[in-house]
C-alpha cells in the first residue's frame, strides 16, 4: 500500500485526499526505512518471497534463520507488509465429521502410517500427468513420487516394493478409496506385507489431512505458474521439489525444521 502511496503523492496527489481515500494518518504517508540495514534484509525477503511465492513472513523468517540471519519475525511481519508482499488467502472452513469410520490410525513413530494420494496436472500441450505422492505421517519425509501419464493399482505395488527396499514398509496406509488402491494388485501387496489401510469415505478428502495438505503446497510451490513440456520433464521437476521438500524447506509443525533433520534428531534421540 505505501507504495501506491507514494505514487499518488508523486504525481501530485493532495495528502489530505490520500488520507481520507486510505483512512491512514499523516505520519504514514511521510514514513522513511530505517536505513542500509532494513533494505539488506528488505533484500533478502524479497528474493526468498520471489523465488517462492507460496511463502508468507513466518516461512520467510525460517529460511533467514536457517542462513544465519537472527532477526525478530516482527521485524520481518512489518517489511514484509510494508513491502506489499502480503498474499490474501481464502481459508478453508474447517469441517467435523464423526470418529465413527473404522479404525483410524494415529502416527507415534517413523513407518507407523504413510499417507498416499494422487495429483493430476497437465503438459503445456494438454498432456495429462498423474502424480502419486507418499508421505510419512509422523517426520513428514516424501518417499518417491511416481509421475506417469496413467497409474495403475499394479504400477503402485510396484512402486511401493521398489520404495520398500530403501525406506522399508509402512504399518498402515492411508488413502482414499480409488480403483488404483482398492485394486486386486494393491489388496494381495497388502495381505502379502502385512500392512493395513485406511481407507477414506468417498467424498471427504478432509479425512486424509496430510495428504490434503501436501497436496496444496505442492501446486502452489511447483505447479503454480509452471508448463510442463513433456512428462519427463514433469517427472524430474517434481522429483526436485520433493528432495527440496525433504532437505531444505522449513515445516511449521515441525518447528520450523526440515523433514529430514526431524527425522535425524528422532533417531538420534532414539539411539537408532
């Protein structure tokens, strides 16, 4: 807003007219930066907001910290705002629904429930890429995305023995009640591993929370603003997000830690 301030004011604007059309006070509209040390970091905030638009100030004040910058997150909320870098998000109305839905499995520890779900997007062509992504419930890690153009209940069996051999199995799985998990192949991996499902009822994605939320910072961080050309390069770009998912983006609820030091610390604590 200060800059469109500014703008009025430069082209010859009466302060009082801008005043009354912004209901703000005259010391706004005269307010200076404190200086080389505030356009510094005003620098720094607008390349990090830059290079990832889905970030707010609290996720911008995480990555300064974690490049030895020790500021205070009022101090980053204010040039953030001054900045005009604030994004307007619509929130989404939390809804209730009974506990009453089988058994529904609650992550302790690393491999006690990973959440599966399927994204669709497209090459600038009109392609059409499905997504299957992975997640550990409890440290938050991605496994391996399978991007292809079609998913199959046997491509993901595959898929998941593939992951089995480098990150184990899990002891439950979430997801939803598509063909592709509900599938012959995927009921014989199941039975054959030992591993149990929960399956969301139809129609309530908000069921399967991590999968939802996953889902979002994925297309607003890799997808928004993106043409694919083919699936190859969908592939690699998105396998790409996910190692920055794992290793370098900070996770609020994991106290501003990445997935995969949260997951180190757990076993360093744990003596594994």
């Amino acid at each position: 807003m200060l800059g469109i301030v500014k703008d009025l004011k430069a082209s010859g604007m009466k302060v009082k007219r801008i005043e009354e059309l912004f209901s703000i006070s005259h010391s706004v509209i005269y307010y200076r930066k404190a200086g080389s040390r505030d356009r510094e970091l005003e620098d720094k905030i607008r390349d990090i907001a830059y290079k990832h638009p889905a970030y707010g100030y609290r996720r911008i004040w995480a990555k300064l910290r974690r490049e030895g910058i020790e500021v205070n997150i009022k101090r980053v909320y204010r040039l953030y705002r001054d900045m005009g870098l604030q994004r307007m998000r619509k929130r989404k109305r939390m809804r209730r629904y009974k506990a009453s839905m089988g058994e529904a499995p609650v992550a302790e520890r690393p491999g006690d429930v990973w959440t599966m779900d399927f994204f669709f997007t497209r090459t600038w062509n009109g392609v059409r890429v499905k997504v299957l992504m992975i997640m550990d419930e409890f440290t938050r890690v991605m496994k391996p995305p399978m991007v292809k153009r079609s998913i199959t209940s046997e491509d993901v069996v595959e898929h998941l023995e593939g992951i089995e051999k480098e990150h184990g199995k899990p002891r439950w799985i979430r997801c939803d009640n598509g063909s592709e998990f509900r599938g012959k192949a995927m009921q014989g991996y199941l039975e054959r591993k030992r591993v149990k499902v929960h399956y969301i009822e139809a129609g309530k994605p908000f069921q399967n929370g991590y999968g939802e939320s996953v889902i979002g910072k994925f297309r607003d961080e890799c997808l928004v603003g993106y043409e694919y050309r083919d699936v190859k390069e969908a592939r690699e770009k998105i396998e790409e997000w996910v190692r920055y998912y794992n290793e370098e983006r900070p996770h609020s609820s994991l106290g501003y830690k990445t997935p995969k030091e949260y997951y180190e610390e757990w076993r360093e604590r744990n003596g594994i």
